[in-house]
C-alpha cells in the first residue's frame, strides 16, 4: 500500500494562505522603500542619467507587484497597507534635495516675494529692485556658481533699495535643447575682452528663468507664502517637500474614503494604491516639491463630490485650475453625459449614498453645466482679483513665453528642440504648422463623446480619456505634469493609462544618456498610446462577452 501524505490541517492552512498575501506585500513595499532612498541619495540626473532610469525602472517594477498584489486583500486590510505604505513612500523625497528639477527654489523665491508685500508677478528675480531679498543660498557667489542649474544674474547693487521702479517687461527666453538661460545672460557673462575686474565675484541663482516673471496662478502662490509663512527661519526646501508629502498622503486619503462609497470598496481601495506608492510621486511631488500635488488633490476631491455636490465639485476644480491651469482639462469629465439623450442612470458609483451621498436631482443640462462651470470659474476669478488689484504687471506672467518655449505655438521651431507632437510626428517630421489645429479637432471629438456617452456618477473616467487624450497628442516633457494622470487612474482603475508618466521620465530623463535623445521620448510615448490601445481593445471584448451571457 502507498505510504499515505502528510496533510495539513484545514485550519492551519488557512492561517498560512491569511498571512501569505500580507508578508509578500510588506515585502515588496519595504523593497520599494529601500530602492526610492537609494535612488534619491545619488545625483544621477546630471551625471548618469542612464542609472537613474534603471532605479526608475527597478521602482516601477516594484510598484506594479505591490498594486497587483493588494488585490487578494479584503478593503479594511488594503486600505492599512495603502494608507502605511503611501507614508512610507513619500518620506523617501525627503531624504535629499530636489534631484530632477529646480522648480521649488522658485516656489520659495515667490514666497519670500509676497512675504516682504510684493507682487511676484511686478518683477523678476534678477531685478535689482528685489536685491535686498537676496541671500547665499538662492543666489550664491563666487565658487558656488561652478555647477549645474546655475544660472549667472547681475551682480548684487551696491546700496540695494526696494523702492518700486516701473516694473520690467518679461524678457523672452529663446528654447535651446538645454535648460533655459536669462535673456540678460549678457551682462551677467561679459564680453572675454572686458573681463570683470579682479574684485568682481560671480554671481549666479538657483532658480530658472530668472529674468522673466513668475508663471504660477493665485492658488500656488498663496502656497507658496503660507509655506514661507509656516516655515522655520533658515530653513531651506524642506518646508517645501514637506507639504509635497502631505498633500500626496491627503490625497490617498480621499481616494480612500470616496472607496468606502464605492460599489466594489475592496476594488477601489486597491486602486488607490495606483497614487499611493506610485514612484512618479516621491520623485515629483514630495522631493521635487511640485505644486502640480496640490492641483491634484483638489481636482480628485472635485471629481468625487461632482456627481452629488455640483456647486462645491466645481469650485475644487476651480481650486484646482488656480494652482496649476492643467486640471481644466478634467472640466469636460465633470460634465460627462451632460447631452445624454436617454435619461440618467441611478448613482451606480456608490455603494449605499447616505444622507450626504444622495445624487444630485436630475437637472436640465443647462443648470448642471452652470452648477460646476459657474463656481470654478468664480474660483479662478477671485483668486486673481487681489493680484490684478496689487500689480503692476500682467498676472499671466511668464504663460505666453512659457507657451513658445515649449513648442506650443503655430510654427515655433521649438517644437522640434523639445520633440513635442511626438506621435504626430510619425505622420509627417515638420507638424508645428499643421499640428494645434489638428490636435484641437481631436480633442473637441473626445470631449463631445464624453459629453454624449459619458458616466455622470464617474466623471473622472471622462476626465482621464480627455488627459490621456491630449498628453499623448502634444507629449509633453515634464514627467511631473503626468501626475494628475496617475491620480485619475487611482479613481478609474484603468492602468493602462499609467505609461505616460513612464513616457514623460524616458523623454525627460532617459533621453538625456543617449547622444540623440528624441527617439527615446517618442518610443515612450508610442508604447503608451499602444498600452492604452490594448486596454480599450481588451475592455471592449470583455464587454461584449458579458452582453452575449445575458
């Protein structure tokens, strides 16, 4: 007779199978911690961007085994680990200053700006008007200009005053294939055969462009002063980053709770994770300190109440419009099903709505539409009113500059420099004269099918399809614009989506270790487009087979 198994038991087995799950996902989430606090103590951008993509990648990797592991957990675990592990992941920012980009020394510039009764968009940074705000740690001297994003600025006045001269005109900025210089770079580089005199020490800033004025809207300069306001004196950016952390956690917690409501709540809390311990927000919202975290936090809270709070979902949106201009483009996901011709379907979205959870009663399209358009657009009114009453300058700042210089004008060669409209170039290699019509006609068809077949109890799958849509037609180079893209898939769950922030790192990072760049940032973006084909193409026969069982 055969020597009979050894069995175990029933109960023990279970044990075995409930812990499993959790110590694999621990695992991973610890892997993912340690390699971001590794990837953030080295200063690879500049020196080998090459190894930073593969830290990138490595996190990436990580990342998509954890979100596809928290799946097999009930919603009350998930939402722990979620929540523990979106912590986790961003305090690994914190560890080092800004890596990739200089935007945040900006940030506190405008803050300090505004902090001594000024108007950030009245002057430059290199104006002489503002050189008594000075210091060595966002314009240093001498030998500390030796290095990268440093950019020269005219030397400091003897006897500096803040009276308030004409403001200056924003000075254009020509797009080069590297990183801006100030239009005045002139008289801060003088001609080699005047050399300054020997006493002359250089002078140069941490911040970018810093002979035109400040892009950023209302809402992130009142950031920017409250951080200034809140911060310790001497300290540097980590005031800064720090806010970057608690916005992204804020912002996993209302995905969290918009999960609660949710028809599927384990399914939903397991797609917050998609924000929660992606890569691209430790690297951009937290050690970066981009302002765009702010912005989307915002525009996720007012893309959760839209569909039973019209007015307050439309004044976050328009919150959310003031920090950053980019999260107008879910306006039109706010607005899904608006010319639905059959009536509207019951509130699908949530799983028991509640006293405050009830929808919205039906309305014609008319009044919904003034319900949400309305209070934003008075958001972004009022937040530039107290700035168009103290400047002396346009509030619009640098935007139309900023415009050009990216490559987003009829004709602008800079488009080539920039590789924007990479997929339409694959069509035809010159599209600046032709592509802003074109992309404009797409658009307009994606926002009138949102419009027409749209979900009004989803909205953010309407606003995601129109970010996807345009992101993949003008291909930006800024992988931290795309986190508003990673926020919309934590609320849809359509991960596809998520290879346009790995195409904004190729283009923006990766691009930078080959000698010609410009095909590695399309190839990023092509991948995506074909990823996000591939979903809707398996969605839509996931669909029909369901159609042809009932």
């Amino acid at each position: 007779m055969p020597a009979r198994a050894r069995t175990t038991p029933p109960a023990r087995e279970r044990t075995a199978h409930r812990w499993l799950t959790p110590l694999a996902l621990a695992t991973l989430l610890g892997s993912l911690v340690a390699v971001l606090a590794l990837t953030f103590r080295g200063d690879d951008f500049h020196t080998a961007p090459g190894t930073l993509s593969r830290w990138y990648a490595i996190a990436w990797a990580l990342f998509a085994a954890a979100a596809w592991t928290v799946r097999r957990l009930g919603a009350r675990q998930a939402a722990v680990f979620v929540l523990t592990g979106s912590a986790a992941v961003a305090a690994t920012g914190l560890l080092a200053p800004p890596r990739t980009s200089t935007d945040a020394y900006r940030y506190a510039w405008d803050g300090r700006v505004q902090a001594a009764g000024i108007s950030p968009y009245d002057h430059a940074p290199e104006d002489p008007a503002l050189a008594p705000l000075r210091d060595r740690w966002l314009f240093p001297r001498g030998s500390a200009c030796h290095g990268p994003d440093r950019a020269p600025v005219r030397p400091t006045p003897e006897r500096p005053t803040l009276e308030r001269p004409a403001p200056e005109r924003p000075t254009p900025v020509h797009s080069t294939s590297e990183r801006p210089t100030p239009g005045a770079a002139p008289r801060a580089e003088p001609d080699p055969d005047h050399p300054p005199s020997a006493s002359a020490e250089p002078q140069c800033t941490r911040l970018n462009r810093p002979s035109v004025h400040t892009i950023y809207p209302p809402a992130a300069e009142g950031y920017f002063l409250l951080v200034h306001r809140s911060a310790p004196s001497g300290s540097t950016l980590l005031p800064l980053q720090t806010g970057g952390a608690l916005l992204s956690v804020a912002t996993t917690a209302v995905l969290l709770a918009a999960a609660r409501r949710r028809r599927d709540p384990r399914l939903a809390t397991a797609r917050a994770a998609l924000w929660a311990w992606c890569p691209a927000v430790p690297v951009e919202a937290v050690n970066n300190a981009h302002v765009d975290a702010l912005g989307v936090l915002l525009t996720v809270a007012g893309l959760v109440a839209v569909p039973r709070r019209r007015v307050l979902g439309g004044a976050l949106l328009g919150a959310a419009t003031a920090t950053k201009l980019l999260p107008a483009v879910t306006l039109p996901g706010a607005l899904s099903g608006l010319l639905a011709t059959a009536a509207p379907k019951p509130l699908t979205a949530l799983k028991r709505p509640g006293p405050a959870g009830h929808p919205a009663p039906p309305t014609g399209p008319i009044r919904r539409a003034a319900a949400i358009v309305l209070p934003a657009t008075a958001v972004v009114a009022l937040g530039y009113l107290p700035y168009v009453l103290l400047s002396h300058s346009s509030v619009l700042g640098y935007l139309t500059g900023y415009v050009a210089e990216e490559g987003y004008e009829t004709g602008s060669t800079a488009a080539d420099d920039k590789n924007r409209y990479a997929l339409l170039r694959l069509l035809h290699p010159h599209p600046e004269t032709w592509a802003l019509p074109v992309i404009a006609v797409v658009l307009l068809v994606v926002v009138a099918r949102v419009l027409l077949r749209g979900d009004p109890q989803r909205p953010w799958r309407g606003a995601l399809v129109v970010t996807g849509a345009a992101f993949l037609l003008m291909t930006p180079g800024y992988p931290w614009y795309a986190l508003l893209v990673v926020a919309l898939v934590a609320l849809d769950g359509r991960w596809e989506w998520l290879g346009l922030p790995l195409a904004g790192v190729a283009q923006y990072v990766t691009a930078r270790a080959v000698d010609d760049g410009a095909w590695v940032g399309t190839l990023g973006y092509a991948v995506a487009g074909a990823a996000v084909m591939t979903g809707w193409a398996l969605r839509a026969r996931q669909a029909r087979k369901a159609r042809q069982a009932l």
